[in-house]
C-alpha cells in the first residue's frame, strides 16, 4: 500500500531537496563510509519521518527553509538505527534487498551506523535551533534505551502489553513524535501546535509498529521486503503473541511460550496458526485503529489546511497499510 498520492504531491519537491541534502551531508573521505552510506541511502523506503516533519511545518504554518535540514537529519537518524538494528537482529533482508550488514560486514554497518549519527548531530548544531536540538537528542537517548528495553525482552514470555507498547513507544513512535513536533517548533508561537502534532506523532508511530508487528505474521514477503516470522525467530513478544499466551487457549499459549523462550523457525507454522485462529490479528489492528484515531484528534486544534488534510490521511495509512 503506497503512501497516498495527495501526500506524495504535496512533498514531491521538498523531499527531492531532503534527497539531495542527506546526499551531500553524508560524504566523507573514507570510501568505505560512502559505499555503505550510499547503499542504505538509496535503499529507498517511504521516507515516512521526513514526510511527517515536512507537513507538520507546513500545518502550524511555516515557511521557511529550515524544515529541509531537519527533514534530512531525521532520516539520517533513522538511517542509522536502521543500520544498527539489522545487527542486533542478524537480519539479512531489509526493504527486498541485502541489508548492509550481510554485505558489508557488522563492524562496518556499526561503524558507519555511529557516523551517521555524528553527522546528524552536526547539522542539528548547523541548524541553529536550540529547541530542535533538544528534541531530537532527547529522541535520540530515548530511542537507544528502547533498543535495550526491547533486547532485554527478547526470549521472555512473561512481557504483558503495556511493557509491549512502551518499547514501541521509546523505540519507534519517538522519532515520529520528534518529527511531528519539530515541525510545531518552526511554526508555532504559543506552543499549542507543537504539541498537539507532538502527541499527534507519538500515536501515529505506535500505529505504525504495532502494523508493522501484525505484517509479521500476515504479511506478504515480496510486499513487506522481509521474511514473515523474523520476530519470533527472534523471540521478541510481540503484541499477537501477548494476545495468545493471555487470550488463547491453554494450548496455543504453550507452543507460543516455547516459540518465544527458544527463539527460531522451528515453531512458526503452529504459532502462525494460533495467531490466526485467536483473533490476535484482530485485537492487534484494533490497537493500530485506536491509536490512529487518536493521533486524529490531537490535531483537531490545527487549522484545515491542506498540510493537515494529509496528515489525517496519513493516520489512515499507518492502520491499514500492507507492506
């Protein structure tokens, strides 16, 4: 499911600008460093956290030119917890594609993971904006610390929904939240639209994941660039899986426990079948709706302008999208 075209319209140009920004931004004398760069940049990918800050500047009514440099070092950081998380994870496939990892090496994708974090840390210093540093650095701890809260409950059955949603809430719905919000900053006088779109990108981020968890398991491999199952092989407790060890039957719930506890494939065929037959699917979309709505409603306050309109229907996509 593509992003909506009046959305793509909307930030065509800019985004091209954002494009050509990281581009210049992320080249260095190692040539190392720019073959990886330039692997994961061209990656492609939906350029959802820039695209978010593009038209939250646009709805609190800014008009600069200052949006772009933030745009790009957003997904600049996003880039780098990319490279980092196929690491952690021992992911090979990323987007349909080799993740830099598999072919480049770990120490590499770690290495030119902790440059693009530098360098995102550099333009925000260029950037000139105080308060924008402040949210993207707070971001930035926080998204760390979600890496290690969700490492730590790799392998643990006993993980229960809200200590669930708080990882996904450090760990991806941040920087949805810090984009959102950066782009009140640079339009905003009273404060009120930075904070309406702040809350605004933290629903719509948990949205996000929790799709992204259900994909897992319903997900079409060509589509979603990335095996089904690569969460159970990796014993993370995902809310489908929460929903069967508390809602399915007592069965389903111990062959889910082993899955998480012993991490691997070896399970996945009669996990995915008490996934499907719990109504854990369901329950986790039901989630995903919930969240969008109320990333809905935090925006109420803004004016209607086109840059809103396009927010709203990005809270459409986040819950119903396929890939």
């Amino acid at each position: 499911m593509p992003l909506p075209d009046t959305v793509s319209a909307l930030v065509a140009d800019d985004l091209n600008t954002v494009d050509d920004i990281i581009r210049e931004r992320l080249r260095s004398e190692v040539p190392l460093i720019r073959q990886v760069a330039q692997y994961i940049v061209s990656g492609g990918g939906k350029r959802l956290r820039p695209i978010l800050l593009l038209l939250a500047a646009g709805a609190s009514g800014y008009r600069g030119k200052l949006h772009l440099e933030l745009a790009a070092v957003i997904e600049i950081i996003h880039t780098a917890t990319l490279l980092h998380d196929d690491v952690v994870d021992e992911s090979d496939l990323r987007r349909g594609r080799q993740t830099a990892n598999a072919l480049f090496g770990n120490a590499a994708s770690v290495l030119v993971g902790d440059f693009l974090h530098s360098r995102s840390f550099q333009m925000m210093v260029d950037a000139g904006n105080p308060k924008g540093m402040r949210v993207l650095a707070d971001a930035t701890s926080l998204i760390a610390e979600g890496e290690v809260l969700q490492l730590a409950h790799c392998h643990d059955a006993n993980v229960d929904e809200e200590r669930y949603l708080q990882v996904i809430r450090y760990k991806t719905a941040k920087l949805f939240e810090a984009a959102a919000r950066l782009g009140g900053i640079l339009g905003d006088d009273d404060g009120s639209a930075e904070a309406a779109l702040g809350e605004y990108g933290t629903h719509l981020g948990t949205a996000f994941q929790i799709v992204d968890d259900v994909l897992d398991y319903s997900g079409d491999e060509e589509q979603i660039g990335k095996q089904v199952g690569d969460d159970l092989a990796e014993g993370k407790p995902t809310l489908p899986l929460i929903h069967v060890l508390r809602h399915g039957t007592p069965e389903q719930a111990v062959v889910v426990r082993q899955a998480i506890e012993s991490g691997g494939r070896a399970l996945f065929p009669e996990v995915l079948a008490a996934v499907r037959s719990s109504g854990a699917l369901q329950h986790a979309l039901d989630l995903a709706e919930h969240e969008s709505l109320a990333a809905r409603n935090a925006i109420v306050c803004l004016a209607d302008t086109k840059y809103k309109k396009a927010l709203l229907e990005l809270t459409v996509f986040a819950a119903q999208r396929n890939n």
